[in-house]
C-alpha cells in the first residue's frame, strides 16, 4: 500500500467560496436589482398608454399581481383587496385556482401600481430614491385622512378607477405645490 500524501491547504485565495465581503457585495447588488425591477414593473404601469393597460386588462392580470402588490405595500393582501373594493373569497378562490382577475379588478389593481409608479417617478425626478419604497409610501399615505380631500383618506376612493384617477391628481398637485 503507498503510503498517503497530505495535500497542501488551500490558500484563503484558492478556496472557491466568495469572501464574506464578496458575498454582501453580491446580496447588495442582487438587493438593487430586485429593487430596480420592483420600480421598474410600477413605472411602467405608470406610464403605459390607455390603450396598452386596456390590452393588458383584457388580456388578464393575473391573481398573483394582487399578492405582489400587497407584498409591496407590506400590507396584508386583505386591506389592499379591502381598499379595492374586492371580494375577499373571490380573490382566495382566483388563488386557489392560479385564475386571472376580473376585468374590472384587474383594472383597480393596475390602477394601484400606476399611483406608485408616478410616485416613484416623482421621487426619482426631484428627490434621492435610495432606499424609498413608493409602494409602501402609498400605502402609508393612502391610508391617512388628508385635509385636500376633506379629510377623508385616499383609500376610500381605490375601489373605482375615477377615484383612482382624482387621488393620482392630487398627487401631481402636491409635486408642484399647485392645489386646486
């Protein structure tokens, strides 16, 4: 029997595991990434034509987008479906079948993420969007009586797509300090 031969250790460079300053590195850049594609998926909500939400409201929005949205939000999926004016066990019988919206949910639901979309570009265009999170910031707001609506909270107008429209205006007044 030959007789055994240790092999050398590894040097700390050989070792084919990322250093732990190579793996935050990594996790923070994977961490923009998801952030950019978050803010990506909003923006384009925001800006997309009449025509292009239209095509994608017939097409189907997918149950899942609901879960995303809340997931965002950080709210549980009850209060966005609350504020949507959507039933709550049809939205958990959509689940259980992996289904797609109504129409006119799927409408309300990117009529949400067009409202954080034109926040988040609103912030990127006039503030610093490190570390902002539109769609919790919406959250938040929509949620909080504000006195330009007489007190009431923009929440209690998610549930129609005018509502949706007459909160997002009130938004853009408040960019430019223009209330009507």
């Amino acid at each position: 029997m030959a007789p055994r031969t240790k092999s050398p250790s590894p040097k700390k460079s050989d070792t084919p595991y990322p250093t732990s300053e190579a793996t935050q590195a990594l996790a923070c850049e994977e961490m923009k990434a998801a952030e950019y594609a978050v803010a990506t998926t909003f923006r384009h909500a925001y800006r997309s034509s009449s025509v292009e939400k239209i095509a994608e409201i017939r097409s189907g929005v997918p149950v899942t987008r609901l879960h995303h949205l809340a997931q965002e939000m950080a709210l549980p999926q009850s209060t966005v479906t609350g504020y949507l004016g959507l039933s709550r066990s049809s939205v958990r019988h959509k689940t259980d079948e992996k289904r797609m919206l109504t129409k006119d949910a799927g409408a309300l639901v990117i009529g949400i993420e067009s409202l954080i979309g034109q926040v988040d570009t609103m912030v990127a265009e006039s503030g610093d969007p490190t570390g902002f999170s539109a769609a919790q910031w919406v959250a938040s707001w929509i949620s909080t009586p504000n006195p330009v609506m007489g007190g009431v909270a923009p929440s209690t107008f998610m549930d129609t797509i005018e509502g949706q429209h007459m909160v997002a205006g009130i938004l853009a007044m408040a960019q430019t300090s223009a209330y009507a």
